[in-house]
C-alpha cells in the first residue's frame, strides 16, 4: 500500500488533483482501510498532520475540523444538541473515536449519520481546492463529487433541530434518517440519496427502492410522516 504523507494542506490536493482515479485522503482510516471500502486498491494521502481537529468559536460561529472526530463531536460543549445526537448514531464507540466529520461528508453515503443534521444546521463548508480555498454550503458539497480537501465546516451558534434514525439495529445501515429545524428539513433515505429543503414534503422528489432496509412502500411512508412525528 502507498502512503503519501503531505505537510501542507496545498501538497495533499496537489497530490489529489495529479491522481484523481488512484488517490484518496486518509482521516479516521474507518472506511479507507477497510476491505470494499471507497478506497480499495488506492494510493492513500494521509492528511493526519495537517491540523484541523479542533472544535473553536469565533465570531458567533463554530468551527468544526474536518479531522475531528464523532465522539469529540458529543463532548464539545460547543456543539448544538442535534448534531451530538447525529453522531452518536454511529453507535460503536470504537468507530466513533477515529470516524472524522470530513471523512463521513466526504463519503456521500446515504445513509450518512451526520448529512441531514449538518443541513438543517445550514452548515457550510471551507475546502481547499486545486482553484484554492472555496466556501460552500454542505447540501451543495453533498450532491457534487469535487476532489477538494474538506478544512472546517462552520455553523452558527446555538442552531436548534432534531435529527431522528430508522434502522433495523443502531449498527445496520440506516433505511432513513430524517432532520429539521431552522425552517430546514433534511432527509437521507438508502438508495434515494439526501433531500433538503424549505417544506416537509420532501418524499415527493424522492424515488424510492426495495433493497435489505426496507421496502420501497416502507421507505415512503417513514418519509411522508417522520416530520409528523418529531422527535
Ligand atoms: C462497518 C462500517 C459501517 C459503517 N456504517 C456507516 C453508516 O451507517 N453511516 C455512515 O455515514 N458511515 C458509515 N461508515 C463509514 C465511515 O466509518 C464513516 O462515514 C466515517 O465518518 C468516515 O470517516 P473517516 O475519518 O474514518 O474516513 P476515512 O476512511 O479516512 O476516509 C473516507 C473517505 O473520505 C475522504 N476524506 C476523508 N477526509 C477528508 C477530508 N478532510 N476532505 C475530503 N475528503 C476526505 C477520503 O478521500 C476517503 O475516501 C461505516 C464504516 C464501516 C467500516
């Protein structure tokens, strides 16, 4: 296995951009080092020196490290309640203590514990990409496929929400998870992908599909009436 070690952040997404096929960034090494994983066979860019895993407060914002990991992410005192209880839907502590916040964004599961939390958070991104440093909101990161390097992800302070997860057990893939707050609902439904947006009849864009989550009817009906539900 090739390991790059990068000292910089502009020589990791230098080292990302030469190779975008045979490349990818190493964080937590949850998914990347794991067979079947997105970066099976890759060239790995280890980004483990590069800084970015502090939790701070400037401004009114928190500044989330991409590097930080899920349970620093349930320690912080800074950290609004809803997103605490999305990263603790990855329920293994274990997992939870190297799965970084950049790592489960990057990954564009849909099934991604921390996806429809960071969007009713109207959480937005700092990268760094091959162009430099760009700033985007995380539901516009979360359904494009650039290379960059995730730095923070910023969100104001004090954000109110709930987050709420169907599953089969805490440790199966999630068949639904939805979010709200702000005026935002969020959902992320297995083999639909993530929808967001101003209303709660999100299930209406949505296709749905039978898979080992659930039935595709099943599916519907969670995304139809969970936001009736709160929390
Ligand atoms: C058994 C198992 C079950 C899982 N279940 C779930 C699940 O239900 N839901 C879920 O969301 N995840 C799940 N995961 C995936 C994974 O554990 C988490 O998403 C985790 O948060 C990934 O973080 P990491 O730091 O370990 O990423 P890594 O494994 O280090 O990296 C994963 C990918 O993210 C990219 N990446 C990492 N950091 C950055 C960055 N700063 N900028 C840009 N790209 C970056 C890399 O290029 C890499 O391809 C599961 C993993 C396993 C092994």
């Amino acid at each position: 296995m090739i390991i790059h070690r990068p000292q910089t952040a502009a020589e990791a997404v230098q080292l990302r951009y030469a190779s975008p096929d045979t490349t990818a960034y190493l964080a937590g090494g949850t998914d990347d080092l794991r067979l079947g994983g997105a970066a099976e066979g890759k060239e790995l860019i280890d980004i483990n020196a590069l800084g970015f895993d502090t939790i701070e407060d400037k401004d009114g914002k928190i500044y989330i490290g991409a590097r930080v990991t899920l349970q620093k992410l349930v320690e912080s005192d800074l950290i609004p309640a809803f997103i605490k209880d999305a990263a603790k839907f990855c329920s293994s502590f274990v997992k939870r203590n190297s799965a970084t916040v950049g790592g489960n964004l990057a990954l564009r599961r849909d099934d991604s514990y921390l996806a429809a939390a960071l969007c009713v958070a109207d959480a937005k991104l700092l990268a760094l990409s091959a162009k430099g440093e760009k700033e985007e909101p995380v539901y516009d990161y979360l359904k494009g496929a650039c290379k960059c390097l995730l730095m923070y992800i910023v969100i104001e302070k004090d954000r109110e929400g709930w987050v709420k997860r169907f599953g089969n057990t805490s440790a199966s893939h999630a068949t639904l998870i939805a979010a709200a707050g702000n005026g935002i609902y969020a959902l992320s439904v297995k083999g639909s992908g993530l929808a967001c947006g101003n209303t709660p009849d999100l299930y209406e864009t949505m296709e749905f599909c039978d898979d080992l989550a659930g039935s595709a009817e099943y599916k519907k009906y969670l995304a139809k009436t969970v936001f009736s539900l709160r929390r």
